[in-house]
C-alpha cells in the first residue's frame, strides 16, 4: 500500500462528501490527467466567478437573491480551489527532493 502522503487528492469527493485519493506512480496516467484537467476546469471558473463577483458587488441594483446565489457559487469555487491548493501541494512535497 502506498503511503498515504503519496496519495493524490482528487478534485471530486466521493460518497458521503468523503475525499478521494489516487495511488499511482504515473504523473501522465489516465487518472492524472483526468484529475489535472478537472482542476485546470475548477480553476478557471473561478476565475470566471471573481469577475462576475466584482460585477455584482459593484452593481447597486443587485438584489438580496443575487448576492445569496454569488455567496453559495463563492463558497463552492473557494472549496474546491482550496482541494486543488491541498493536492498540488501535496505533490509539491512528495516531488521534491528533501533538502539537508
């Protein structure tokens, strides 16, 4: 069994809202790229979301209902750039050679 540090973190959860993990060697496998090309969609609707944020919160007009649908987008886009963040991370460390 793989150490659970060299565990991938995948950018979706499973039953339960329970994280799922990905053990391989293969940085370029099937479920890595499947995993990076999800991220790099999270990532840029986020990005998307931040412009349509700025819109919104300058828009006087906005109503009670708009900022409540903006808050819940927010919150998902925050929660699953935070998963990316941690998984990258994670790869980051486990990639690195470790210095003395």
């Amino acid at each position: 069994m793989t150490n659970r540090n060299k565990l991938r973190l995948l950018p979706w959860s499973g039953p339960e809202d329970k994280p799922c993990y990905l053990s391989t060697d293969e940085r370029d496998g099937h479920m890595s790229r499947l995993a990076d090309s999800i991220e790099a969609v999270q990532l840029g609707m986020a990005t998307e979301l931040l412009e349509q944020a700025s819109e919104t919160l300058g828009d006087e007009e906005a109503g009670r209902e708009d900022l409540r649908m903006l808050g819940k987008e927010l919150a998902g886009a925050l929660r699953d750039v935070h998963r990316v963040a941690i998984s990258r991370g994670h790869l980051l460390t486990v990639s690195e050679p470790h210095r003395s």
